[in-house]
C-alpha cells in the first residue's frame, strides 16, 4: 500500500475531501494527516508523497519537505520550486515565456535586520527615482508584497505621494510596484498536475465567498484557450503541481496578475460544490498517479550525485 500524507493548515472540507476520495478508488494507496515531532536528519519519512498545503507558513515543515525530497518522498508543491518564487522574479519568468503580465518593478527594502547600515547598502543607488518609477508603471498602480497571498498588504496607489507615504511604512518587508490593469473581465485557473486547468470567471469585486461562481457565463472559447494555454505554460515552467492563475483581460487580452500559489484556496466555502468536486477528482488523480511513479529524478542539483541515481 502506497502512502498519502497530508500537511495542511486550518483548512478541513478540501483534505477531508481528498482522503476520502482516494480511499474511494481503492487503488492501493492511502491517504492521512501527516504526523511529525522533530524530524531526525536524513530520516526518510513514512510517505511515498506529501501533500503540501501549509510549509509557506510554518518554517519547520518546509525543512522536513525539503529532506523529504531528499529521501525520495514525492513532495507536491515541491518546496525548492515555490522557495525559488516571488512574484517579480515570477513576472519576469512570464514575461519571457510570452505571457502578457503588468509592468513591474522590485522596490528596495524600506528597513532592514540591525547590522545592515549604510556601508552594506553601497551597491543600492539612493535616493530613489521615483519619478522615473511612477513614470514606468503609471498610476493608479499596485503595490504588494514580493511573496505574499490572501490579499495581504496589497494597495492601490493613486499618487506619488500616496507611494511615498506606503512605502515609509513597508519596514523590511519586500515589494513590487505594478501597473495598475483596468480590466473589463476577470479569469481565474484552477491548475493540478501542470495538466489539468479550470477556467472560470471569478469577480474580485465580490465578497471572498461569492467570487467563484459555477452558474456563471462560461469564458467566452478563445478567451478560454489563451488562459488555458498560458496558465499551463506558468505552471510547467514555475513547477507547480497545484496554483491558481489569474487574469485580468483588458482589450480582450489576458494578462496575468497572481499565479504563484502554492497553496491555492481549495476550501468548499469558496469554491462551491461543482468546482470543489473538479479539484477532488483531478487531486486524487495527480496523487494516486505520482505516488505510483515515483521520484522523477534527476530535479535538483543534488540528485545527480546520489548513489540513487547513478548511471553506468
Ligand atoms: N496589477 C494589478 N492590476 C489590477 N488589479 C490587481 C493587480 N494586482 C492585484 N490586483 C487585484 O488585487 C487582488 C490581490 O492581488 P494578488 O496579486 O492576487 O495578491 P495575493 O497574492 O495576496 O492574493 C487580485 O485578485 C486583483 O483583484
Ligand atoms: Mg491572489
């Protein structure tokens, strides 16, 4: 019996969900709540595969994956690949797949850890040009956290002053400023397995539990496809196994707003029974098939000298 471990937060309906539904397939393998105290070093842990739903916000599990790894656990989202993300570098990634995204830019850090003083900063140009900033992005433009999700400290910003006055305040927090998208239509991709993608209207107007709507208008077809296209073409090359990918279309055009999610809401509350049940089907499905296949090796600089993987 091949087995499933999960690691997840707060959230109940979605993992619930899931180990129901592969002990439903009965395909010989299992899933259940991951248990773990204080990992020992270079232990492999008793799963053939990780479900990954919690390790951005509790450091400890993102050392246990990444040894998981190590060990030949298959880890989904794979923890090198979502630490290896933030939004800007992930911006410039989509840029140069082709993939219309905002014009961005990466701001300094306001404040930093004691120690760095003005002597550690001699590569940094100061002051700032923010004309040339603004200028860039235009406003209104957005400014959020580099690595961030829940809609956390993101703003709108309407003027320069308004930039100055949050940037003041981001402490050693890193963010991005980015073009502000005045779009006429919203997408989001619900994406598993770097295969399978959902697209669905979703309106950031509403309240966080009425944003998905199943009975909706579909996304007009040619609309659809380019989501579908460029969303699988962010998550082949970002390595995500399960995100959720957003467009604002402006001009008809997708461009592509929030896509590294490793950890992407799943919860029955917002995405209602239709698309809940397409991600439970379409998880046990990545679950049940990778646990199966193994590591795929080599991924990581690593793997080639391990004796695992050595070849004739
Ligand atoms: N460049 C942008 N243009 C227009 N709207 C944006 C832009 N960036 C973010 N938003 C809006 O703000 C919301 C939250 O931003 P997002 O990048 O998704 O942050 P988080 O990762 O915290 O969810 C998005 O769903 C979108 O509605
Ligand atoms: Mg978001």
């Amino acid at each position: 019996m091949l087995k499933v471990g999960l690691l997840v937060g707060r959230e109940r309906s979605f993992p619930d969900a899931l180990i129901a539904e592969v002990a439903r397939r009965d395909a010989g393998v299992v899933a259940e709540y991951a248990k773990l105290g204080a990992p020992q070093m270079a232990e492999r842990p008793p799963y053939d595969l990780i479900v990954d739903r919690i390790s951005h916000e509790v450091p400890m599990y993102a050392s246990y994956l990444k040894n998981a790894v190590l060990q030949g656990v298959v880890v989904i989202n794979d923890p090198f690949w979502r630490m290896a993300d933030d939004k800007f570098f992930a911006n410039s990634v989509a840029a140069a797949l082709g993939v219309a995204v905002p014009r961005t830019i990466a701001l300094p850090n306001k404040s930093y850890i004691p120690g760095v003083v003005s002597e550690s900063l001699r590569n940094l140009m100061y002051p700032l040009d923010w004309d040339w900033i603004v200028s860039y992005t235009g406003l209104p433009a957005i400014m959020k956290p580099a690595s961030g999700g829940g809609w956390k400290d993101v703003y709108k910003i309407d003027s320069l002053g308004e930039l100055l006055w949050r940037y003041d305040q981001t402490a050693t927090m890193q963010f991005i400023l980015q073009e502000y998208i005045h779009w006429e239509g919203y997408v989001r991709c619900l994406c598993i397995g770097r295969q399978d993608v959902l697209v669905t209207n979703w309106d950031p107007r509403r309240s966080h539990f009425d944003r998905y709507r199943a009975d909706d208008t579909p996304v007009e077809p040619a609309l659809e496809a380019r989501c579908r296209a460029d969303a699988l073409k962010l998550n082949r090359a970002l390595g995500y196994d399960m995100n959720t990918v957003e467009f604002a279309v402006r001009n008809g055009t997708p461009i592509a707003i929030d896509f590294t999610n490793a950890a992407p809401d799943f919860d029955i509350s917002s995405l209602k029974d239709k698309y809940f049940a397409w991600v439970v089907e379409k998880m046990a499905d990545l679950v049940i098939n990778r646990a199966k296949q193994g590591p795929v090796y080599p991924t990581h600089r690593w793997d080639h000298f391990l004796p695992r993987n050595a070849t004739a």
